[in-house]
C-alpha cells in the first residue's frame, strides 16, 4: 500500500507543480477597466451609453497564445454586471465565462478579478456585456490573440493590423429597449450601423504596396453585415481561431458575434477609399462608412459606394459553404489544423434544437424546443459544483423539438467530457438565426434549405469545414455542427441575437466527468462571488 500511496502523492505534487510552473512561465496581462455610464452621441445627439475607462467602444486586448489575462472589472453601473469573452475557450476555467450560469453579477459600486489563460488559442475575437440589455449601450471591444514567435503563421506577417467593431445601434437607451422587451414587444429594426463607435469618419492608414490584417468582428444584437474595401479585394486567412482556406473575396458576410480576419495589399492609385458595412436581410439597407488612407493621400474618397449584396439569401449561404479550413497551417500548436480528423469520428449524439417566437402567459417568448429559458438566482455552475438541489434538472430539455405550447424552464443538456456530438439547428422562423456556444468551437459541416432529415448528412462537409464559435441559420433553413465536447464545464448555448436570448432562446450544456483532475478543471477560485442558495463556504 505505501508505495502506491506514495505514487499519488508523488504524480499529485507533480501536476500541481506543473500548473504553477505553466503559470509563472507563460507571461500575465493585468488591466483594471471602470465600468461607467457616460453621454455619447455616436448618431450626434446625446445618449448613455456604458464606457470601460471612460472609452466608446472598450479597450482592446492585444494578447498571445497562452497569455494570462487579469482584469478587474469595477461596477459603477446601477446594475449588477458581467463581461462575457465571446469565444475564448476558458480552458479549465469555466468560472471565469462570464454568464449568468457561470458566474454571479458583480454588484453595483463592487468589483471582480476575471483569471484567465489564452490557452492553446489565435485569432479574432470580442467581449461585451452579457447582463440584461447592457450590450446594447457599449462596453464591448476587440479581443485579438496572436500566435506565438515560434509557430509559423501561413502567410507574409502584415505591416500593420487594424480591428475594426462593426455593429447595429439604437437611439433608444438600453433601458428602453429592456423595457419594451419586458412589455412583450419586439425590437424594431436598429438605427443605425457603427464601426468602431462612429457611423462614419473613422480613418485607417497604411502605405502603397504594403499589405495590412483587418480583424473585423460583429459585436451588434441584431443584425448581419456585408463588409468590403472599395478598389480593394481581401484574403480571408482566420475565422474564429482558425485559418482558413486563402480565398479572395470582393465582400464577405459577417453576422451576430462573428468574427474574421482578412489581408488587404494597397495596390491601388494613392488616393483615400471608403470601407464600407451594410446591413444584411433588413429593409432599409443601413451603411456605415470609415476611409483606407494612403500615406500621401490629399484625394479625398468619392463615391459610388462599393455595392454589396442586400436580401440575397442563396448567395449569403454559398459563400458560407466557401469557407473551408486550411489543413496545412499551424494554429495555436505545431501540429496543422488537418491532423485532427473530425469527420472519422462517429457521432454519439445528435440534438436538433428548433427556435421560435412564442407567447408565454400572453407575453413575447423566445424557446428552443418548446422551453423559454429563465435565469436562476444561482449560477447553475455553483449549483453543480456544490451540489445544490433545486436550481436545475439535467435533460430538462428534450433532444429533438416536441409538440405543444412553449413553457418556462431552466435547460441543461447533460454530457460526458470526450463525447462526440452533432447539433443541428433547426429555424422554421422567416427571420435569420445566430447560434454561439461558449467555451467550444465546432466544424460548420452544413447549411440547407427546409427542414433537416438525416440524408442530409451525405452533404456534409467532413473533410476541411471550418470551425468557429458563432453560426448563422437562415431563414426557413437548417445549419449542422459537430463538436468533440473536450473543456470540462457548464457551458452557455445561446442565440447571439441579445433579444431573443434576453427573452429565452438559450441553454446550457454541462460536460462533465466523475473525476476531481486539475488537468481538466480548476476548482471554484478563491475570489468567486456567491448569490441565490450558494453560500461561500
């Protein structure tokens, strides 16, 4: 007995070892970010809007793989808040997600310390608010990792890079939405398009025959965009932490809570070009403009615009099937993209999750498989972790949608670590659908119009689809994923569209395992807040 006592001791002080040595060798960020209400006038009349030190959008953070990130986060709102990291894996941390499942509300005039590690992740990506309707007033920004010195990018490092946030915006405060909602009404098309906080004016500067990365990220609550460069195409080379095939694109889709990357070479005469985003599937078309300045330039931008495409569904859906993963490059790790084959793996479950507008009790709902989600006053997280009985029921929701009216409910799928899943999103609905699940990304393997049947699996992609954290159903169309469920925790599937999430169209998928292991989740921190039954011990 005492060797093998000795044994687990022995490869218990190693892995803790381990830990600490990970965490004093890769290098740590810290910021302290003020979360205030001040007055905006994106549009040019006055507004509130939520401000991090004082800015419109936030501050950016510019990081490298495995990089610790610490910011702490001081609440000066009227409101308890949270900042979600919209597609950082949160690997072994899922008490640092940022959600209501995950975490309990910093409350007013208080603060919090979020901990975590870039780990094993590249690319382009955003924060925001996930309390209430709070996105809707600011306090998003851009959230870039780059690759470490010693793993090959595959393609010419950029001369300089540029993150551009573009997103629809409302007159109206985020309050005044939040009520209206609350009321059972649904929002009315947005009033404008923003990049970067301005629906025009905003100047990027580059020098002729260089070429330059424009990290481009949707960080709106409604609407889908089309983005393009007058006189100029763009190379799409990264989606979400994955690089991709190097196509060349004219104009490229981006919707709720998505994000890429794109290399632009100034090639043209030396004069200033407008960028140009426009929003997709609404009537008006809404624009939002900003200038590629060459250095030199004292020809101001003319028009015509650049023309981008409006309603045009079909065409959204086939540049979607034209984004592909490069299987060739390195990501995060040495190892290409390509080794891991996704596509051999036998599928373990299938959950095909259906959306829809409802009325619940005479009120304005929005269900995924007949169940309105609503918020305990305990994070389910906390519950699971200390066993607290009353919060939620695994399987509560069930795996294919059932007949019958739409009922209130709190919804956890229930999952083993390693399984292997296919989700198929399902929307009956006339309006367009943005599906993110946090702590992941999947293989987009396939998009089609109608309704999904398993033959639709013989037109999957299971050789190159890209992966990414945020896809786009279409109208009266259906999207499939796969996803290999490795990161331990309790994870939020939600739609990104802020409304129909903040009126019920959102879950949670608990990946779990019995083993107590450092190497795949890290215990509650020390630092936690604790709400509703949970108790600080």
């Amino acid at each position: 007995m005492r060797p093998a006592i000795f044994l687990h001791f022995f490869f218990g002080t190693l892995a803790c070892l381990s830990l600490l040595c990970v965490i004093a060798e890769d290098p740590s960020r810290y910021y302290t970010w003020t979360v205030t209400y001040g007055t905006i006038s994106p549009l040019g009349s006055p507004q509130q809007g939520i401000l991090i030190n004082g800015q419109f959008p936030g501050p950016t953070i510019d990081c490298v793989t495995n990089d610790n990130i610490i910011v702490t986060v001081i609440n000066k709102l009227d409101k308890p808040f949270l900042i979600t990291w919209n597609g950082i894996k949160q690997r072994k941390t899922p008490w640092q997600d940022g959600t209501l499942g995950t975490n309990c509300p910093i409350p007013p005039n208080s603060n919090w310390t979020y901990k975590f590690q870039t780990k094993d992740q590249i690319g382009t990506y955003s924060y925001f608010p996930s309390t209430l309707m709070h996105r809707a007033a600011g306090g998003f920004g851009g959230f870039n990792i780059a690759s470490r010195s010693v793993i090959p990018i595959p393609y010419p490092i950029p001369v300089e890079e540029f993150t551009l946030l573009v997103g629809d915006w409302y007159n109206s405060s985020h309050k005044a939405l939040q009520a209206k909602l609350d009321s059972g009404i649904p929002l009315p098309l947005p009033n404008a398009l923003l990049i970067n906080g301005l629906p025009s004016g905003s100047t990027f500067t580059g020098e002729k025959g260089k070429t330059y990365k424009f990290r481009v990220s949707n960080v709106g609550i409604s609407t889908s965009i089309n983005f393009r460069i007058q006189a100029h195409t763009m190379t799409l080379v990264e989606v979400e932490g994955a690089h991709t095939v190097q196509d060349v694109y004219d104009s490229l889709d981006v919707h709720v809570g998505q994000s890429v990357a794109v290399l632009v070479t100034l090639h043209a005469t030396v004069k200033d070009y407008f960028i140009v985003a426009s929003t997709r599937f609404t009537k008006p078309v809404l624009t939002a403009t900003s200038f590629l300045k060459y250095a030199g330039s004292s020809t101001p931008a003319s028009e015509p615009l650049p023309i981008g495409p409006t309603y045009q569904i079909h065409w959204s859906m086939m540049q979607a099937r034209t984004i592909r993963r490069n299987l060739t490059a390195n990501a995060a790790r040495p190892n290409p993209q390509g080794s891991f084959h996704y596509g051999t793996i036998p599928i373990q479950r299938t959950l095909i999750l259906a959306n829809s507008a409802t009325k619940i009790n005479g009120t304005l709902r929005y269900a995924v498989n007949g169940i309105s989600y609503v918020n305990p006053a305990t994070p389910l997280k906390l519950a699971d972790y200390y066993n607290i009985s009353g919060v939620f029921k695994l399987n509560s929701i069930k795996d294919t949608p059932p007949s019958g009216p739409a009922v209130f409910g709190t919804s956890v799928i229930g999952t083993t670590l390693h399984d292997f899943i296919e989700i198929v999103f399902q929307n009956n609905e006339t309006t367009l659908q943005s599906w993110h699940l946090d702590g992941y990304t999947f293989w987009t393997v396939g998009f089609g119009s109608g309704q999904w049947t398993p033959d639709m699996r013989r037109r999957y992609n299971l050789a190159d689809a890209n992966s990414r954290h945020t896809v786009q159903v279409y109208p009266n169309s259906w999207s499939a994923v796969l996803a290999s469920l490795d990161n331990k925790g309790m994870w939020n599937l939600r739609s990104a569209i802020w409304s129909r999430q903040y009126l019920g169209q959102q879950l949670y998928i608990r990946v779990w395992n019995n083993e107590t292991s450092l190497f795949t989740e890290y215990d509650v921190p020390d630092n936690a807040l604790y709400c509703g039954k949970a108790k600080r011990p």
